[in-house]
C-alpha cells in the first residue's frame, strides 16, 4: 500500500511517499503523530533558521524509513500554466509551445469572449447598484 504525508499551504503542496506493506491508515495516521513528535525537539534545537512545518514534516519523513516504511520515488512529469489563459505572460507562451500555436489561439480567442462578456455584465451589475444607491 502507499501512504502519503504531506505539507500544504494556500500556494504550495509538497508530498512524501511511503510504502508500507501490512499498515492500514489507522496505524499511517498514528505513525505520522509519532514521528512528527519524535523528531521534534532534534528537528528545533538545530534548526539554524525559522522552524516551519514544512521542514518539520520532512524531518518526521526520515523517521518514518527508521521505523520501517521505505520511501516511494515515483518518476512525475507535470505542466504549470495559468488557469486562465490571456496571452499576459510567461507561463502563457510557455504553454503555447507544449500545446501548439493553433490550438492555444483558441483558447485565447475562446477566453477573450469569456472576457468581454463578463466585463459586459460586470458593467451592467454596476450601473444598476448605481441607480439603487441614488435612489437611496
């Protein structure tokens, strides 16, 4: 079975991978709490920066192969772009040589409606609230 821990924060995700024949997720769980908690007073007293849990969790990922989980390395490959393509910057060209020009001008053709409409009915909301506030 493979077990995952990892560190999340709003912009940022960095897993480990584990494997661990005969655990279930109940023991996953408590081996993380324990490991987390074992390497914690070695992990702050030299640490020569900030402590922050995303080192903290590493760390504990070197306690977990000491007590018998054995680390995955799986080969990944991945693609970063924007979530909405406008032609605005570097991630955007760099998306355009993976996909190729002609389907990317589509998707930026198709994005510059999405764009003018909803422009258009942002207008159209803040003319009315415009007229409910003067008739306040």
């Amino acid at each position: 079975m493979i077990f995952e821990l990892y560190w999340a924060d709003y912009d940022a995700y960095t897993p480990y991978l584990f494997e661990g024949a005969h655990h279930s997720a109940r023991r996953w769980q408590r081996d993380c709490y324990k490991a987390l908690r074992a390497v914690g007073a070695k992990f702050i007293r030299t640490r020569w920066g900030w402590v922050g849990a995303n080192d903290w969790v590493e760390a504990a990922g070197t306690h977990l192969e000491k007590i018998g989980y054995k680390r995955v390395r799986p080969i990944a490959w991945g693609f970063s772009g924007g979530s909405i393509l406008e032609n605005k910057d570097h991630e955007d060209y760099h998306w355009k040589r993976i996909v190729g020009a002609e389907l990317y001008a589509k998707a930026i053709a198709k994005n510059k409606k999405r764009r003018e409409k909803h422009n258009r009915r942002l207008e159209q909301f803040r003319r009315k609230q415009e007229k409910e506030n003067l008739k306040k």
